[in-house]
C-alpha cells in the first residue's frame, strides 16, 4: 500500500478546480466516459499492431447508479493502468495540467477549460466527496490496483482485487450533487453528451449512443434516405430538410459533419444553435458561433474536429487559427453545393428559394467571399408568372425600359403583391418586371446590394406614380383648366394626422385610379427598416410618413364632382378619393379608418338621412 501527497506546490486545488469548473456542472460524466472511450480505443489499436494478447472480448462502456451507496461508476473494459500508471497519470500529470491551467487563467471568470489541459478525470471532484478508481492493466501478469482521494491533496494507492481487465471511476457523491443520483438526470446527460461515442455506452440494460453516426461514414457509403434518417435521429419533430452538405476534410484541419438545409415556412420560424459540436463524437456544445459563419448559423446538422480546442472561454476559440480556417471552408462548400444544384437543378432549386432565399441574403450581406459566388445563383420572383431571375438575367430581360437617365438598372419590387397589386398592375401596363421582395430581410438586404452592385437601384413599386417609377418625368398636362385644377389642390388639402401629404395634379390615362398615394423610397425603406432595428430606428419610425397624392386629372369623375353644388358632399367625396388612395398604402388606420367607413355609408346613402361626416 501506499500513501503520499499529489505532487503539486498549489495548495488547495481542488476547491479552486470546483470553482472554475461550477458553471459546467454536468460535465464530469462526460469527461469520465471519454477516457473510457480513450482507453477503449487504445486497446483496439494496440491489439491491432500485436501488442496486446488475448481477445478483446464486449468492448462497452457501463454507467451504474446506486441511490443507497450514493455512487456513481463508470466502468470500460479498456486498457486499464498499473500502478506506476497510477502514479503517473492521475497524481502527476493531471495536476501538472491543473497548475497550468491556474497560472493561465488565474482571476478569469470564462475561464471554462476543462479537458483542454488534462483536467477531465479531476472534474469528478465537482459532485464527489470522494472518488475510487479500480483498475487492471491489459498488461500480462499485471495486478490491479485501487486509488482513493477525498479531495484534499492525500491519496492512498494499494493492491486490489479484480478480475478483469479495464477500469472503474467510483464517485462518492457528495450532498449538493444528489441531483446526480436520479436515473432521469443522469440519462438526461447522457443523451445530451455521448449519444453519438464510438463505443457502446450502456446506462442499465439499454444502449444509449449510436456508435457509426452518419458523419463517420463516407458519402458514397450513405443514401438519401440514410441522411434523412439521421435528420430525423437529430431533429426527431422537424419537417425533412431541403438538402444537405457532407464535410471530410483531413488537410490542413480535420473535419467532418453534416449542414443540413431546413425547410422555413416563415421568417419568424428561424431558429439558431441548431449546428452540434463534436470533438471525435464527444458533444462540446451547440453555440457555434466562431466556427460557423454567422449567416450559416439557421442550418442544422453536426460539425467534428478535433482540431477545434475543445470547451474553451471564447475569446481563446477566436484566436486559434484552424477556427478561421474551418469558418472559410464552410463557407466555401456551402457556395459551391448551392451553385451546384442551381446549374444541374435549377427547378428544384427554385421550388426551394422560398427557404433558401433568406440563407443566401443574409450570406451576401455578411461575407463578401460568399457574396461573390452567391451572385451566380441569387434569384428574385418575378410576380404572378412565378418566373426567376438572377442579377443578369434580369438586367438583360429589364434594363432597356428599366434605365435610368444616371446609367443605372432599376429593379421594381413589392413587399406585398396583394395590398400593392393596382401598383403593379400598373407597371406591368408599361411593360417593367416587378420581382418580390417580402422576407424579413430584404429592407436590409436592399440597401446593401445597392452598394455592392453595380449601378443598380431599387425602387418599390409603389414608391411613385408608374411614369415616374423609372425616371422623374415632366408632370403630364391634364384635360383641367387652371381654375379646377386650383380648386382640387384646395380640395385635396385636408390634414391627416401623422401624414404630410402633398398633393399634385397629372395628366395621367382615364384608366388610371383617380388618385394614387405614393411614399418616397427612402423614407419608406427607413420606416420599413425601424420596425425591425429596434432603437436604432426610432427616428425614422416617429417620423410623419411622406405622402405624394398624385391627382389624375384626366379621370372622368372630377367632372362630376367638380360640378357639384353641395359643398359638403364635394369635399367628402374628394376626401373619401383620398382615402382610399391612403388605404392601398396601408396608412388609413383607427379613427380615420372608422370615419372613412361612416362617411362612405352617408355618401351611398345620398346625404339624405345620414350627416356626411368630414372628419373624425
């Protein structure tokens, strides 16, 4: 038997352990159960090159509960230790591992680190008053031998007896941790850290990890249904996704994993931390957002590298260089799937865009590198013939009606083709292609394109009158006289409340609406883009709206109403024209919608029985 101190200058390390360590709790069991899986794999390798005799037997990793010992064992049938190993390993080396990791991170409260310098066997310290460790070398003739620490720097090591080969951590849980004690708890963990090991893991009579997950395999080892099965096995209520992305990389950085593409019905729907971190099948964590780049953060699936510094502070995983290297070349084979299936698909990539559009707009947005493929395949929808078109196929389809006098395209599009449909109407009338725009993040998406393409505009379809949509044109002269036309600009200025409205009197076709509000592109796209910026946008979103009340005077009932004797019913009916040019724009809301609605029943009704009311 022997008896000694852990050979460390540090004094009290294990509460020190405990509290670096607290915020990771659970972690302990993952820890313990991947040096089970280490020492397991070792012993594959080391009966494969000759090394180790005999059979190596159920190769399995047992997780026991006793809730009266108020114990917890992790067992392998691995390669066990001697008791110089012993001696070595545990005493030595890990708190070599730990005096490192206190002059590292000494006064830092991130400082979530275990695993990283050799501290995973001691993390069984954070729930255990007391911790046993029973094994039994692979060695011919070795002897087995049992270590046992209370969690002060005094260890007792001695000859035991066991039988077979491989080791036991017994943990003495202490009365904080009982939660570690109840079976849902420690399956919980379980399911949650090692449901993909590469060796068996058995919690009671039940196997609990899929050993061969389908990122170990090769692609052409796997069908479209086995991707969908593992989708399934990951995401087991979502919808099937849309496609997937097979990553193997071994130079300059290993990498394997999973992107799956998920079906987004709507934009409110998307969700992030979907992508799982692996380290050789071990889970680290679900926040990827350093390794993966920020706009693939929507796709689900499972990124594994052990070249990744597993379970450290943040700001230690964005300074290590494979990180950036793994972000570009995620990056790279996103673009490059997506631009495949475009040219080799482009029907079923279309069919698909609903979903994908919002993956490749917040991309281009984002990362120019992405954006430079991305321009290749980025597609906008034309309305109701459900036509695509990329940037240049609409520039070759548009750009002869759709110039401006500066040189640049004008792309028309609507956020809403049903409320903005008779501005529509109207622009397909003189020929121009209006494409939707209608995602949560086109605003933003729009005023960032205008400044990575080249000479291109956007303008909404209803930002202005269609003979102005492209170019400002010379006010077209009406079938008014000067007079009518003064007193329909006197008419049609009334107040509006948060509205400043101007009015203005053209020559447009008879078939045109008789007014038609319209509200300036950028005011409008700021607006549109507080409502989402939250703060940022304040300004803009307590602002009036700009409103232009393009009168046409060419429309045959201003004669009628210009001929008018009764001054009231004059002014509600050109009030009620207004309106409802307000209303296509969405800006006729609470009581001057409520007005509207009365004054409309009193003017059906011929002024007869009902007053006209003018105002609210």
């Amino acid at each position: 038997m022997q008896k000694g101190a852990i050979r460390v200058q540090t004094e009290n390390i294990f509460p020190i352990i405990k509290k670096f360590l607290y915020s990771d709790h659970e972690i302990f069991l993952r820890e313990l159960i991947s040096n089970a899986v280490d020492a397991t794999q070792k012993l594959k390798t080391l009966s494969s090159i000759g090394d180790a005799k005999g059979e190596l037997g159920d190769l399995r990793i047992e997780v026991k509960l006793d809730k009266e010992k108020k114990t917890i064992t992790i067992s392998d049938s691995g390669v066990g230790m001697t008791a110089e190993e012993v001696d070595k390993y545990i005493n030595q080396v890990a708190f070599s591992g730990a005096e490192e990791f206190l002059e590292k991170y000494k006064g830092q409260k991130e400082a979530n680190i275990i695993g990283h310098f050799g501290l995973g066997f001691y993390s069984s310290f954070m729930v255990s008053e007391k911790v046993e460790i029973l094994t039994r070398s692979y060695q011919e003739g070795a002897k087995a031998v049992r270590w046992e620490c209370d969690g002060s720097p005094e260890y007792l090591l001695e000859e035991a007896e066991k039988e077979s080969r491989g080791t036991d951590i017994i943990l003495h849980v202490n009365e904080e941790s009982a939660e570690f004690l109840e079976e849902a708890r420690i399956g919980a963990i379980l399911e949650k850290f090692c449901k993909f090991l590469p060796v068996p893991v058995f919690f009671g009579d039940k196997q609990i990890n899929n050993t061969q997950p389908a990122w170990t395999k090769k692609p052409s080892e796997l069908t479209p249904q086995d991707y969908q099965d593992f989708y399934k096995e990951l995401y087991p209520f979502s919808e099937p996704p849309l496609f997937w992305i097979h990553l193997n990389v071994d130079y300059p950085f290993n990498l394997t994993g999973i992107l799956y593409f998920p079906k987004i019905k709507q934009s409110y729907e998307i969700q992030k931390d979907k992508i799982q971190l692996y380290s050789n099948q071990v889970f680290v964590t679900d926040e990827v957002k350093d390794i993966v780049p920020e706009f693939l953060m929507l796709l689900h699936g499972v990124i594994d590298s052990p070249d990744i510094p597993l379970n450290v502070s943040r700001s230690y995983l964005q300074g290590d260089p494979n990180v950036k290297k793994i972000n570009n070349h995620i990056t790279r084979k996103v673009a490059d799937k997506l631009e495949e299936i475009f040219t080799k698909e482009r029907k079923e990539f279309e069919d698909k865009w609903d979903s994908l559009g919002l993956f490749v707009k917040y991309g281009m947005m984002t990362d120019d590198k992405f954006l430079e493929k991305a321009n290749k395949f980025h597609l906008m929808e034309a309305v109701d013939d459900n036509r695509f078109y990329t940037l240049d196929e609409y520039r070759s389809a548009a750009e002869a009606l759709q110039k401006n006098k500066e040189g640049k395209l004008v792309i028309l599009y609507t956020t809403s083709p049903v409320q903005q449909d008779s501005y529509i109407q109207a622009a397909k009338q003189k020929g121009f292609i209006v494409v939707k725009l209608e995602t949560i993040v086109d605003a933003a998406f729009i005023n960032h394109m205008e400044t990575k393409w080249e000479n291109v505009h956007f303008t909404r379809v209803d930002a202005d009158i269609a003979d102005n949509l492209i170019d400002k044109s010379d006010a077209a002269e009406s079938l008014l006289s000067k007079e009518e036309e003064t007193k329909l600009k006197e008419l049609f200025s009334f107040e509006i409340p948060q509205i400043h409205a101007t009015v203005e009197i053209k020559g447009l076709s008879a078939e045109a609406p008789p007014v038609v509000a319209t509200r300036p592109e950028f005011m409008r796209r700021m607006k549109d883009m507080s409502a989402i910026n939250g703060s940022m946008g304040a300004f803009y979103a307590n602002m009036p709206d700009e409103v232009t009340l393009t009168v046409n005077g060419n429309h045959p009932v201003y004669q009628s109403i210009l001929g008018e004797k009764d001054a009231d019913k004059q002014a509600s009916l050109v009030r009620n024209l207004g309106d409802l040019a307000l209303l296509s724009q969405g800006l006729l809301k609470g009581a001057e919608l409520t007005t509207f609605i009365n004054r409309s029943i009193a003017l059906m009704d011929g002024g007869a029985k009902s007053k006209i009311i003018l105002e609210a």
